[in-house]
C-alpha cells in the first residue's frame, strides 16, 4: 500500500486494501477454529487444569474481536500508508 500510495496510484492501494479486507474476512472462520482447539488441548501442553479453564474462557471471550482486528489492521496499514 506504501509503494502505491508513493507512486501517486490510489486506485492500486484501495484495490489492496479491499485484499486485506476480504483476506481478513476468509480467515476469521479458520483462525477461530485453531483458538478453540488449541483451547481444547491446553491440558496436553502441560498447563495447570485451573489455569487452562481460565485461559479457555478468555479465548473465547476474544473470539468475537478476531475478524473486527484482521479489518482494523487492514485498515490501519492503509491509513498510515
């Protein structure tokens, strides 16, 4: 986005940051399905049960913030760009 911004092409940067969009939005499922198995095998890592329980519930208190982060930082690299 920085190349295109510089080279006076802002068509090109807003083409790539729709990329980012899009791509944030194809991941989120994915990302959130490997946070909530990595959740589920806590236990087999070595972590106190007490201790995964807790990490579980924050895991999954984040998940809803996942997909509006991927956005956010797509849209920040634009912005700063």
């Amino acid at each position: 986005m920085a190349q295109a911004t510089g080279a006076e092409e802002p068509a090109e940067a807003r083409r790539l940051l729709w990329q980012g969009v899009w791509l944030a939005l194809l991941l989120g499922a994915p990302l959130a399905v490997a946070v909530t198995g990595l959740g589920a095998l806590l236990e087999r890592f070595g972590i106190a049960p007490a201790t995964a329980e807790l990490t579980r519930a924050y895991l999954f208190a984040r998940l809803p913030g996942l997909v509006p982060f991927l956005v956010f930082v797509a849209c920040r690299s634009y912005l700063q760009a």
